[in-house]
C-alpha cells in the first residue's frame, strides 16, 4: 500500500512524491508542509521524464496548472494535480482529440458537467491523458499519438481505454486521473497498472454537458487511483444526483471514506468463478490471483463458493456490440456535420469505421431488444446477490499484452472492411464486429456484464505475473452498495496479498 509519508515541515522530495497518494498530498498542502508550486513541479518534473517513455498525455497544461495553483484551491483534494481523460472529460477552450484524426484540432466548447464536478474537489489538471479511438479499445493505440506504454514493461500496454490515465498514476506523475468506464475502461488498465480502478454504480457520478445517458447507461465517469482512500473520498465528493439524468441513485450518506475505513463488520457470503463468461481461455496467472483472494477471505471468515451466475454471457456482448454500433453510427453521423463531408474508412480506424457502418443497419427494434437484454441479466444479477453480496472473478484473464499484439494488421483491416462492405444483413455484420473483437475480449472477458447490469465492481492489484505484470481481481456488489467495495477492498489493502505499486520502476 502506498499511501505516503511525511515529517511536518520537511519538503517533499521527488523519490517522496511518486509514491503519496491524493489524501497525504491534500494534507500536506493543508498543513503548509510543502507549497502549492512544489507540489507541481515535483508533477511537472516526472511528467517529463515519464512522457518520452510512456507516451501518456495528449496535451499538457503547465502554465495554465502554475496559474491555476497561485490562485489557490479549495476542496477535499486542493492543490492535489490530476490528469483529464482526452474525451470526455473536457475544459472549455482546451484541446479534446478522442484519440482521433479527425479531432486533432477540436477545441472543447464546454467543461464537461463530471469535469466541473472534479474540479470543485480542489484538483489542479495538468493535461488530457491518452485514450484509444473513442474509446473503444482495451489498449491505448491510436494513429493520432501512437502507443501509450506501461509503466511495468515498456513493451506492454497499460490497457484502455483510461490507459493513458493509469500509466500516469502508475508512474507516479499524479496521485489520481480521471477515467471513464464503457466496458471495464477504469478496471482493466487498473488490473494491468496495480492500480485500484472503481467503476460505481450507474447514476452514482455526473454525466454531460448534454447528455444524459452515456452508451445508454453503460459508460460512468470517476477516477483511477493508487489507493483504496483516494477512491473512497473521491465518491464522497463527487456522487450527486443529477435531476436531468436518466440514471440516479441515492446519495450514499454515511460516507464513503469513513466506511470504507471500517472495513466488513460481517461475515459474507461470496460466489466467485474463473469461469470465461464468453468460453474463451482464462491464463493460470488469472486464476491464481483469485484463488489466492479466495484462500485469503476464507481465513478472513468469509463463506466463498464457486458458482454459475446465469447470465449468458455471448448473447450479453453480442447485444453490447450492437449497442456500441449504433452508438457509433449516431457519431459518425455528427462527424460527417462536423467536416462537412462524408467520413471515409481512411478517417478513422478500423473499430470505428466497421461499428458505424454496421450501426447503419441497426433497426429501432434491434436495438431495443438489444438493451432489453441487459435488463434480463440485471434481474438475473439481483437474484444471484440475494444469496451473494459480491462476485468476484478475475479482472482480466491475461497480464497486460504486448504493444501493437491486439492492433489489426494493415492486411487483417482490409479484409475486415471488405468483408462488411460484402454483408447485407444485421446478423452478418454483427458476426464480424464480434469476430474483429474477439482478440481484445479475449484478454478482458469479466468487465462487461457489470457495464450493463449498471452495478458497481472494482478491480484490485493482488497478483504479480511471472513476467512481472500486475493483475487485478475483481469484486462485483449489488447495485447501491458500493460501499461495501471499498470496505472489502480496504481489508484487501491492509492484507499482505496486495501488491499495488510495490515493485514498479518507478516507485523503486
């Protein structure tokens, strides 16, 4: 556990720096330890020694942070730095690419209603981390920036889409980043970064400007942290209801970070799986890391059984593709406005382009049906949590994959589009997007179902591969309850089966 610390009245220095987490940083402002401009130069300092390496930021903002940190902060997190995910989460007047081509040159019309919701905590933004194509990938790969790299093994991804976000917390540049979750994008970069990646429950965390469901309900917006502490308190200020959305949930009022410290106050009744929810191949590394959780919350006294959950997980991604292709239709569509002219699959890259077109095809009653789905396995997920209060299964089930090994070939492409320009039926075209994603989901089969059902799970760091890559393990609660995430994950970060960032170069 890395949460840092401090003599009063001694500065911070920069081995110091990389290794405190958010609430020791806040603390140390607070008390005048160290000043607002030292904070950010020890930020700024590993941001340029970490940026050539890892490839993690689109844009940076020194001298708007410096400003920013004169003036003074107010907040739960004042004067802690943070890092903005390049798509969402936007400042009014600043760069927003999307990881896109097409974006290169986009200006941000607005700040994002999640931004400002960030920002009131007190946080200083010291840029836009690096994201894949719209956020469609488990990988941060994109034509605009290139490969974002893992700061565990350069030779390696740190995952997606919030993959620029964690390789920055898991370089010690910022504490906490900004991150969104369509699919598992907070708690897949957290499994391959030893990061604690929290995706809360639908409706728990500000959406906008303007929209009030994003991939209708499957995408929530929140943080990437170092510790267990900084995500607890980050809930604490930014859970709201919000009377223009169209998911809310009741605010949590005990308080996060003060029950989280609390731990579990019962024994539990825990069903877990190493199971592939898709029948694809799960590593040993995978199951190993919850079976060691297993062992451990069997000695904590705990009641763990594996278990079936009964939701069919190919026709429940099946049904998450064609969401995603009519998402997409929708945004090229908006694209084609925006340039003025029809986009070309030489504008965008290939999950793209392949998700539009087949969005095309999509009938009204298609995708209805297709949501319906989700609400199927939504019931199916209350019922199995009468008996369960988490599911736990691994967070991905492989390590972090190499650089480039989940980007299609130039010639893999070519025959991708070819074979949709040759489809006429939505079943056909829905085959190849399944078939174009498999490779990724391969590697991150266990993140979805929570996406859909709109519950809230987190990824934890308690394994090292043998090749000396963080992998997380993930616990699932009903919806509402996560609180008791982060109780059983503060348990989980005072054991000795958590490794975090022990043992990273960077924190070395």
């Amino acid at each position: 556990m890395i949460k840092g610390v401090y003599k009063r009245g001694i500065f911070v220095k920069q081995k110091e720096f990389v290794q405190l987490d958010g609430v020791a940083l806040a603390k140390m402002l607070e008390e005048k330890a160290v000043s607002q401009e030292e904070i950010l130069q020890a930020s700024f300092k590993q941001l340029e020694k970490v940026q050539p390496e890892l490839n993690a930021v689109s844009y940076m903002r020194k001298e708007k942070a410096f400003a920013e940190g004169a003036e003074g902060r107010k907040g739960a997190f004042a004067g802690v730095p943070i890092a903005l995910k390049d798509i969402s989460q936007t400042i009014v007047g600043e760069p927003t690419t999307s990881g896109s081509r097409l974006m290169k040159s986009a200006i941000a019309p607005v700040t994002a209603n999640f931004t400002n919701s960030l920002l009131h905590t007190g946080v200083i933004s010291v840029g836009n981390s690096t994201t894949p194509e719209f956020a469609l990938k488990n990988i941060t790969e994109n034509k605009l920036h290139g490969p974002t790299r893992n700061a565990w093994n350069k030779n390696h991804t740190p995952g997606g889409s919030s993959g620029g976000a964690a390789a920055l917390v898991s370089s010690g540049v910022v504490p906490i980043a900004g991150a969104s979750d369509g699919g598992g994008s907070i708690r897949i970069p957290a499994s391959f970064s030893g990061l604690v990646g929290l995706k809360p429950t639908r409706g728990r965390t500000a959406v906008g400007p303007g929209s009030g469901r994003n991939w209708q309900g499957a995408a929530v917006e929140f943080v990437l942290t170092k510790s267990v502490r900084d995500s607890a308190r980050m809930l604490d200020e930014l859970q709201v209801v919000q009377q223009h959305a169209a998911f809310q949930t009741p605010l949590f009022t005990e308080g996060y970070e003060r029950t989280a410290k609390k731990g579990c106050n019962r024994p539990l009744k825990i069903g877990f799986t190493v199971k592939s929810p898709v029948g694809t191949p799960v590593s040993e590394e995978a199951k190993e890391a919850v079976y060691t959780t297993v062992k451990w919350l069997e000695q904590a006294g705990h009641d763990v059984e594996e278990v079936d959950n009964g939701v069919d997980g190919v026709e429940l991604m099946r049904n998450y593709y064609l969401m995603n292709s009519g998402e997409m239709a929708a945004l090229m569509h908006h694209l084609e406005n925006m340039v003025d002219r029809p986009i070309t699959s030489d504008d965008v890259e290939l999950e793209t382009w392949l998700l539009g077109v087949a969005g095309k095809s999509v009938s009204a009653a298609e995708f209805s049906s297709s949501l319906a789905s989700w609400d199927v396995a939504a019931e199916q997920m209350a019922i199995f949590h009468e008996t369960y209060d988490f599911y736990v299964t691994p967070a991905a089930a492989f390590g972090a994959p190499e650089i480039g090994e989940l980007t299609a070939s130039d010639e893999k492409a070519a025959e991708l589009i070819e074979a949709m320009d040759a489809t006429n039926t939505t079943e056909d075209q829905q085959a190849l997007i399944y078939e174009m994603f498999l490779p990724n989901l391969t590697y991150t089969p266990f993140t979805q179902l929570a996406n859909l059902t709109g519950q809230p799970a987190i990824s934890v760091p308690v394994h090292m591969t043998e090749d000396g890559l963080p992998i997380g393990v993930q616990f699932v609660a009903p919806k509402g309850y996560d609180h008791t995430l982060l109780q059983i994950a503060t348990e989980l970060e005072n054991s000795d089966i958590w490794v975090g960032l022990r043992g990273n170069p960077y924190f070395a």
